[in-house]
C-alpha cells in the first residue's frame, strides 16, 4: 500500500507540473504527510494523503481529501495490521490575500462528509474489525503560495464517524465514538 500512495503522490506532481501555463484556473492539489493526534492510541502516527480541489470566483470551492494513517491503534508486531482511511468531499471557503496569481497566501476553512474505514486484522486471539462509517470533518488552515504554481499547505482537521441507529421507519443518525485529530503539511501545486 505504501508503494500506491507514493506512485499516487509522484504521479500528481508530474502531470500538474506538465500542465500548460496558459491555463489560470484556480485549482490545486495539494500531497501532505501529518500527524494524527488526540486519540491516545493513534497520538502521533503518521498519515499521507492528497487534497485536490477547486476555488471558484477565489473564496468558495469545493475539495477531494484522502488520508491513510498505517498502524493508527498501534505497532502492527502487537496488535496486527492495522490502518484508517478516510475520503472526504468538503467546502472549502478562504479569502485570497496577495491576489489569486503570483505570490500570496489563502487561509481558509473546510468541512464535509465521507467515509471513514477503520481495520484492524485480529492478531493475538482478537477479531478482525473492519468499519466503513460515514464520517464528519472540519478543519482550517493556510495555502501560501512563492509564485503563479507553487506554494506550502498546512492545516489542522477533526475527524469524527456517525453511526446509523435506524429503525424501519426512522432514520435517525448520531455520532460514532470514534474521533481524531490530523495536523498536515505539503506542497500545494495550482
């Protein structure tokens, strides 16, 4: 899995650094590497990912957000393999300082839904746990950019799942107990 996220990353910074220069879109992607943090077990492991979105008219936009986080509950010699994924579609709004070409930077804020999946093989006796929940996250951070292409990103998210306690006539959702903070940093490609 470690050998597709980084064919992934590698693979992004190459067709967006080949795209033409006439094309003044305002659209990034952005591969990060963090830390999840707030969750005792997971405190500190690391995660990768990419962002990849789109700011229409500079301030309100919509963004792609993949996470994986290898060992989250612990050292996989413990407890087995073990990981959390998450994909999120979110709203991102952020305000252009600098302009939206050139040297600038946007702080900004961000929240949507997706799919949190947690697993966990078993090993020592215990079952193999696997979850695909619906989740939450919201979050903000900055983009700043050196020139028209190029730039830094760091931002901070929670992370939360939400259960489905439905009956046949009732949909009725809560919050799961399964929560975390994530805390990234990366290049940003626009």
């Amino acid at each position: 899995m470690r050998r597709a996220i980084q064919s992934l990353l590698l693979s992004t910074v190459i067709v967006v650094m080949c795209a033409p220069a006439q094309v003044r879109a305002d659209g990034f992607i952005s591969p990060w590497t963090g830390a999840n943090v707030g969750h005792s077990p997971s405190s500190g492991r690391a995660s990768v990912g990419v962002s990849a979105g789109y700011m229409g008219a500079g301030t309100i936009g919509g963004e792609f957000d993949f996470g994986y986080s290898p060992n989250f509950f612990g050292q996989s010699s413990v407890i087995g393999r073990n990981s959390v994924l998450s994909t999120m579609g979110n709203l991102i709004v952020g305000i252009p300082i600098g302009g939206m070409h050139g040297p600038g930077f946007r702080p900004f804020v961000a929240t949507g839904f997706g799919l949190i999946r947690t697993d966990i093989d078993g090993r020592l006796g215990a079952g193999a746990v696997r979850n695909n929940d619906l989740g939450f996250n919201v979050g903000g951070g900055v983009m700043g950019y050196f020139n028209d292409h190029f730039g830094l990103r760091g931002d901070v998210r929670y992370f939360r799942n939400i259960r489905d306690n439905s009956t046949a006539n009732n949909l009725n959702l809560n919050l799961g107990e399964f929560s975390y903070w994530r805390a990234a940093m990366g290049i940003v490609l626009r």
